[in-house]
C-alpha cells in the first residue's frame, strides 16, 4: 500500500490505507457502508468525508492506475492483457451517467434483456497462481461509458466503448513501451504489440 502513497495528499494516503485494511476484513457485501461500519475505529471525522474522497478525489485515477499496472507487471512476466465492457446496474433515479445498456449475460442471439445502469470499460492483467486452474484478471485501468445524450448534454466528445478501449490502452502501452504485451478483447483472437 506504500507505493500508491505518491498518488494522495498525506492525509488522503492514511485515509485510503484505513479504508482498504477494512475492506479486506469486511464480511458480507464490500459496499462502501459496510466498510465505513469496520473501518470506524480506524478513522476520525464525518462519514461524508470518506464518501467525498470518492465522489470528490482531488487524486487521479491515472496515477493510481500507473502504480498499479507497475506492481501488476512485474508480477506477470508474460504480460496477458485483457479489455472488454461491464454493465453494473443502478436502476436509482438520481445515479449520474447511467443510461439503458443491453447486457450480454442475460441475452442471446434471440432476445435482448436491458438494463439500467453504468457501462464500463475495464482493461485487465491476467494473472497466473500456481493453485487455481484458470487465469485471474486484474483490473488496472477502466473508464466509464456515458451515454451520448449524456455526453452532448455535457458538451463533451461522445466516445463509444470501443474508442474508451484504445485510450486505455494506449495509456498503458505509453506506460510501457519496451514490454512484450498480449492482448485479448471481448471475443477477439490475441493480439500482440
């Protein structure tokens, strides 16, 4: 937890080390709430407070990304890369950026099931441990997928998942240029960089 320290402030660094020791030890669903419930003799002031750190960061999730894919690499000398999108469901009238998102689980070829709620786009590192018989994918990078009403409303450019996918990825290869790196999108052969 100590090399994500040069992404935070001093206190927001103690902050993030408190709310991650809880989440650990959190039983039961790992809802924000639920670690605030553990965490609450570890931290001091208002609970608002850990939801700003949040809704509110004054950290960069480019920065925290950047540490991450480090530590990740070099545990994965084969680097495997994975991309694809996740559709979560947030069906509360006041969620922001959500919008009516076809999820892949639950369709087929013959019928579409909706839902509302965020879409993200997550690129991985795949792990292999000696003990499981299949691969684990890390999250190091992701980026929300806005809705283009959502996007002209704002007055931003309207990117579509797949152009989301290329960002993130271009980040990580400016990252690291020298390294041999595999990638594997959502239903897509290997490609190689």
């Amino acid at each position: 937890m100590m090399r994500f320290s040069p992404a935070f402030t001093q206190p927001t660094a103690c902050r993030m080390l408190a709310l991650t020791l809880a989440t650990i030890i959190t039983i039961g669903h790992r809802t924000l709430s639920a670690t605030l419930m553990v965490a609450s003799g570890l931290l001091t002031g208002h609970c608002s407070t850990d939801y700003r750190l949040f809704s509110r960061p004054a950290w960069s999730t480019w920065s925290v990304g950047r540490i991450l894919a480090d530590i990740v690499i070099e545990l994965a000398p084969p680097v495997e890369l994975v991309v694809d999108d996740r559709t979560t469901e947030h069906p509360g009238r006041n969620v922001w950026g959500k919008a009516k998102h076809r999820d892949a689980v639950r369709s087929s070829h013959s019928l579409t099931k909706w839902i509302w709620g965020h879409k993200w786009v997550v690129l991985a590192v795949t792990i292999r441990f000696p003990w499981p018989n299949r691969p684990w994918a890390l999250p190091v990078l992701f980026a929300l997928h806005t809705p283009q009403e959502e996007s002209q409303r704002l007055g931003r450019k309207h990117r579509t998942a797949g152009k989301l996918a290329r960002i993130l990825i271009r980040r990580l290869l400016g990252w690291f240029p020298e390294r041999r790196l595999v990638l594997t999108g959502g239903g897509q052969s290997p490609h190689t960089r």
